[in-house]
C-alpha cells in the first residue's frame, strides 16, 4: 500500500476558485492542482492510492486503469516538485 504526506514545512496553500494553489517555499515552484488534483491532495495524508483512485472513479465514472495511470503521474509530479513524501 502506497500511502504518502504533505511535506507541511516547506509548502502554503491558497484556494482560486475552483483550483488550489501550492507553493513550495524551498524551490519556489508553483502548482495549480485541479479538481482532481485536489481530491488526491485532500486525501493523501488518510487514504492509500488505491482508496484515493476509488474515490476519483465514483465521483467521476471513469475508468480505473485511466485514473489510476493519471492519480499515478498526478503523485509522481508531487514528489518531483517535494510537495509530499512517501511515508516510511
């Protein structure tokens, strides 16, 4: 089970409309995550990816491997940019 965390010291959060946005203060990268993006945001601390990619197909009636391959990339970009860290 893949589980992961926001990596707090280093990131503020703002709301835009119907997006967040995410600064990492270490590097200076901004990150605007969508509706998706927020939900895997919201979620991570608590849930696992699997929970978090069941949660995605039942609000959207997507298709699992889609949203997996995409909650995958979505992750994958987080930690690319140290917003989250895997858990140990």
């Amino acid at each position: 089970m893949n589980c992961y965390e926001h990596n707090h010291e280093d990131i503020s959060i703002t709301e835009e409309s119907e997006n967040l946005i995410v600064f990492n203060l270490r590097n200076g990268t901004i990150s605007q995550l969508n509706s998706m993006g927020q939900i895997i945001w919201t979620n991570i601390p608590n849930k696992s990816v699997e929970e978090i990619v069941d949660l995605i197909v039942e609000k959207y009636d997507a298709e699992r491997k889609e949203v997996q391959d995409d909650v995958q990339e979505y992750i994958d970009k987080l930690l690319e940019n140290r917003l989250i860290f895997k858990k140990q």
